[in-house]
C-alpha cells in the first residue's frame, strides 16, 4: 500500500518526515485502508472497551471500532499536528463522535493517565516511533493489567518496516506476553498482527 511513502521508512524515525504534506497525501491514498476495519472488527472489542490508537492518522480505525465500542471511550494519540485536525475533523459527523478523543502526542510520553486502556493497538505505527522501548514501556502503564495490545505491521517484500520476530522481541523485552501472531490480508498488503497482553507480576511474600 505505501509505495509513495515506503521512501520514508529508511529515514531515521524522527517526526519531521509527517509534515502536513506527508500526512495529508496519507490519509488521501490510505486513510480508510481496509487493514484499519480489519483490525477493529477482528480486535474482540467490547461495548465498554476504553480503547487506544497510537498514531492513529485519519483515525478511521476509531471510526469502525466505534460502531462495536458503544459505551466505552475511543482515544487517537498522534505526534503529527495534521493528523490530529483530520481525524477530529473526519469524525466529527460520526454518531460516536462525544466517545472519541484525538490527542497530540507521541508513543514516547502518552497523554494518558496510569491504568486506564483495555484494549490498545498501533496500526502501521511501531516502525515509525523514535523510541520504541520507552513507547511500549508507555504503553505498559496505560494498559490495565491483563489488557490487550495489537501491534499490525505491514509486510514490504522490500524489507521496509519490522519482520514478526522483532515486533515479538520488543513486546517481550517491554514485558508483554504475545499471545498470538497472524498474517492478515487485504488485496493489496499483508500484515502482521502481533496479540499481546499486559501481564502483571505478582509478588510472592515470603513468610
Ligand atoms: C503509516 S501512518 C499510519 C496511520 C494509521 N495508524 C493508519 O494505519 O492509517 C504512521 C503514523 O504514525 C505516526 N507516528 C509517527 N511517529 C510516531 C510516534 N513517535 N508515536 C506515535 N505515532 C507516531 C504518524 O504521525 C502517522 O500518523
């Protein structure tokens, strides 16, 4: 899918390649990617799921997930100003438009308090943080104990963007337990998709 913008994959990930040019020419040819309906609808959401997009761009993933999550909240976190003003703008005819939030900023320092996010997923987005240990350690403090997290990655026959087993080896370092991987498809991409959970550890006193 990204063939105009797969050039910026081997930039360092700094957010500088998102300007408002970047991000417009994106959510034109890739906003409403299949891959971001897929993920909501194969997510096993629940109506009061408190859900979190980290770099959400056009936020049509909120939008699908929105019409499962009818109660709960739906928050896009993006460090790329554009991105924030389309997706406010792109949802604000949407019926679960009071229920959504898209906020400015990075994976790196989420604009999140501690133990709040039940499920949370980053779509095309983990390649792209500049700090993706301090990201997933973020994400960790957001996600409620047992919560879920969804990594989906495009697979580039070219190399671009990150293989299963990386995404696996930085979930694990960050402390999830990945509880599933799979390759989905849409007719033009495949992705990986990387299940995750928050586990807790318990401490065991000892007498
Ligand atoms: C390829 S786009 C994917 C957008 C959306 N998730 C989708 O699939 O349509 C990558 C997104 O990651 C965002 N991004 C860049 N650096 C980031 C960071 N450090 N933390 C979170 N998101 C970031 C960009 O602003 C952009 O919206």
């Amino acid at each position: 899918m990204n063939e105009n913008l797969q050039q910026h994959n081997d930039e360092p990930t700094d957010n500088h390649i998102w300007n408002e040019e970047v991000a417009t020419t994106y959510v034109e040819k890739y906003g409403e990617h299949p891959i971001n309906h897929l993920t909501a609808e194969r997510a096993g959401l629940s109506p009061d799921d408190y859900l979190l997009d980290i770099g959400c761009g056009s936020g049509s993933a909120l939008r699908a997930a929105a019409t499962i999550v009818t109660h709960g909240e739906l928050i896009g976190v993006d460090p790329t100003p554009a991105m924030v003003r389309i997706s406010q703008t792109e949802s604000a005819d949407h019926p679960g438009f009071g229920r959504m939030r898209f906020l400015l900023g990075g994976a790196e320092a989420l604009p999140l308090p501690d133990n709040r996010v039940t499920v949370c997923w980053a779509i095309n987005s983990l390649h792209h943080w500049q700090d993706i240990a301090q990201g997933l350690a973020e994400a960790r403090r957001v996600i409620v104990p047992n919560g879920r997290f969804i990594v989906v990655e495009e697979i580039f026959p070219e190399g671009h963007g990150f293989e299963a087993d990386e995404v696996k080896m930085h979930l694990s370092s960050a402390g999830f337990e990945v509880e599933g991987a799979s390759i989905q498809e849409t007719d033009d991409a495949q992705f990986n998709v990387l299940v995750a959970r928050n586990v807790v550890e318990h401490n065991v006193k000892e007498d």
